[in-house]
C-alpha cells in the first residue's frame, strides 16, 4: 500500500484534545486493522500499521515545516516493511516485522483526522492511495502531476480541487467525501500540479 497527499501545516496540537500524531490520511478503527500517515506534535512524518491489540509497526522521520506545501508518502510493503518520502526523498524505513492481522473493519478512510474526530490542523490535497509499494521513481514522477484517476494499481483519488462547498469526489467519480466539523473547509492551492 502505498498512501500519498501534499500538505501544509498551519499549526500543530492546536485542538482541544492534546494528540501525539494528527492524521494526514487514516483507515480503520482501534481493534481492527487501521493504518495511517501523520505528522507528529515536533512536525515529524510518522506513518503507523496497527493489527490485533499489541501487534502494530510505526516509523518516523524527516520534517514538515508549518506554512509550507510538502508532498508526503508512506509505503507498506508486503513483508511489513515501512517507507516515508519527503518530496519524493526517502527519509526513513524499517525492516520487515510480522504484524498480526485481524479483522480489516469497514471503517471510512478519512483525510485530515481520524474517526473518532480528532483532526490535523492543515491543508491537504492531491491524496493517492495505491495497492502497490511504489517506487521512489514512481512517486517522484507522478508527484506533481494531475492523475486521470484510472491509472493501474490506483485505488482511491482525491484531487480536493472543487474550490468550495462541503463535499468532495474521487477523480472516478465513485466515492463522495462529506467535509466533517464546526467550520466549512478553507479552500487553497496548493503546489500539487
């Protein structure tokens, strides 16, 4: 799997409820396999695989800086190894590890939080999530162009250019996102294409 978006950190912690890692993309549920991008309190990418209660993998590295635009990826290979790319430059990986694996859950993907409503204080766009582990090549040649949204191997694309109102669509067509939370989203620009 491999999980891709550009972001802008306006802040961090900012919410009411103190969090170590405030999700960029986040799937799943406690219990449940759930997998995430995050950036952490100290602007840290982390990026974090969790199964069964006890069994999970995380990995962090690199920085973000608050007001700048920066493309993000997370790979998870097929042996548990992770991967985290900065602007298409790897900053960190780990070993294979075994990860037990439980029930996958019916959770919603959900950009720019977590289900259970924490949120990143941040701009987000451009989110890719791919059923393969992509290469650095990969990601570097595609990371500043607009997909079609039926490229092989992509599962999910989240463009995030409707530039106003409260929902947003996958570049298919198939999946419509409802923006969750006391204000509607402030629609940027970003450096994504």
């Amino acid at each position: 799997v491999t999980m891709e978006a550009w972001i802008r950190v306006d802040a961090v912690d900012t919410d009411s409820q103190p969090q170590f890692a405030q999700a960029i993309v986040h799937k799943g549920n406690t219990g449940a396999w759930e997998y995430g991008l995050y950036v952490l309190s100290d602007l840290r990418l982390y990026m974090a695989v969790y199964s069964c209660p006890g069994s999970g993998i995380s990995i962090s590295g690199g920085e973000l800086e608050i007001g700048t635009w920066r493309h993000v990826a997370g790979i998870v290979e097929s042996d548990n190894s992770l991967a985290l790319y900065i602007d298409g430059e790897l900053i960190a990986s780990s070993e294979p590890r075994f990860v037990q694996r439980c029930a996958s859950g019916n959770e919603p993907m959900v950009i720019g939080g977590r289900g259970d409503g924490l949120r990143v204080d941040a701009a987000i766009d451009d989110v890719r999530i791919w059923d393969i582990a992509r290469t650095a090549t990969e990601i570097t040649q595609t990371q500043a162009v607009r997909l079609n949204g039926d490229e092989p191997n992509l599962v999910a694309y989240w463009p995030l250019d409707e530039g106003s109102g409260t929902t947003t669509t996958s570049a298919d067509g198939a999946v419509t996102g409802t923006f969750d939370g006391a204000t509607a989203p402030a629609w940027a620009v970003s450096d994504a294409d």
